[in-house]
C-alpha cells in the first residue's frame, strides 16, 4: 500500500539512428539519484487531515506509478508545507522530509523528475 519514491534523471531516449545501432542490447536506464521507502504514511495523513486540502498528494494511487516534473513537485512542496505544519506522526514527519527534500532537489535542477512506484 506504499510507494517507493525516487529522484529520477531521465536519460534520452534513443532516436532513429541510435535505435538500429543498440538492436539487441537494452535500453539504458534512468539514473535514480535517491529512493526511499513509505508504507502509506502519505495516505494515512492526507485522508486523516482532509484530502480535498492537498489534491496533488490524493491523485498518488498506491496501485500505480506517477512522475512528477518540476511543475508538480512545486505543487506537492507547497502541500507537504502546509502538511508538516499540522500534527502528523514520527514516521509521516520523516517520509515529508524525504519528500521535501527530494523536491528542493528537483526544483534546483529541473531536469530531475521525482518518480512514486506503488506496491
């Protein structure tokens, strides 16, 4: 019911040319800077202290995976903000501050992607 959270560099995708000369060999991988681990502290926040106040935060599906770009890591940083303000548990504090600074990380280097993995 958690997700693994990674800062993610995408690596290009391989074009035209690049594709035939690669034939049989795999694809390169992105470059996963950091990762962690959240056994549905996310959830459990969101829906305890409303889920209709942090709407970036509630579209996460455990049952799927999600990028978020710089565009959304700006929107969750703002939710997590206000989150962290509120009375929130030992173990959901620390995975906001994973999530915050993952997201401060992105933010600096735009080319970063933060990438959420459910079970």
């Amino acid at each position: 019911m958690g997700f693994t959270v990674e800062l993610v560099r995408p690596l290009p995708k391989p074009t035209g040319t690049d594709r035939r000369r690669g034939r049989g060999k795999a694809a390169p991988r992105d470059e996963i800077l950091d990762r962690f681990f959240e056994d549905g502290e996310i959830w459990r926040a969101v829906w305890r202290l409303g889920p209709d106040r942090f709407p970036t935060l509630f579209r996460l599906d455990s049952h799927s995976s999600h990028v978020f770009d710089a565009y959304w890591v700006e929107l969750m940083l703002a939710e997590v903000d206000r989150i962290q303000d509120m009375e929130v548990t030992a173990d959901e504090s620390e995975v906001f501050t994973g999530l915050r600074a993952m997201g401060r990380s992105c933010l600096l280097d735009r080319s970063l992607v933060m990438r959420f993995t459910g079970d």
